[in-house]
C-alpha cells in the first residue's frame, strides 16, 4: 500500500507535468537507473540488502 502522502505528492507531480498518474509512473520506471544486477541504484539505501526481506506484519 503506498502511503496517502506519498500518493499524493505522486499525483500533484503528476498533474504538474499534464500527465495521469499511469503515465507518470511509467516515466518514473523507465528513468530508473540500475546497478550491474538490475537493482534499482536507491534500494540499498531504502530497503537494505538483498533478501533480507520484510518482517511479518503483526496486530
């Protein structure tokens, strides 16, 4: 689920640039620079390693 900030800001960037939200995210997917495994060059800094994975959702 993406944060309803996060969505928003997406969608504000979006309409500032006269584009839907799809099209937005496609340019955002294809800009994307990656490393020399195809990972995308933040992931480490936003996500940690490789297949440390996410813990279990509790509650």
């Amino acid at each position: 689920m993406v944060p309803a900030d996060v969505h928003a800001t997406a969608y504000a960037n979006a309409r500032a640039a006269g584009v839907s939200m799809g099209k937005y995210l496609a340019e955002l997917i294809r800009r994307d620079q990656l490393d020399e495994s195809g990972r995308p060059v933040w992931a480490r800094e936003a996500f940690g390693e490789p297949g440390q994975g996410e813990l279990p959702m509790t509650g």
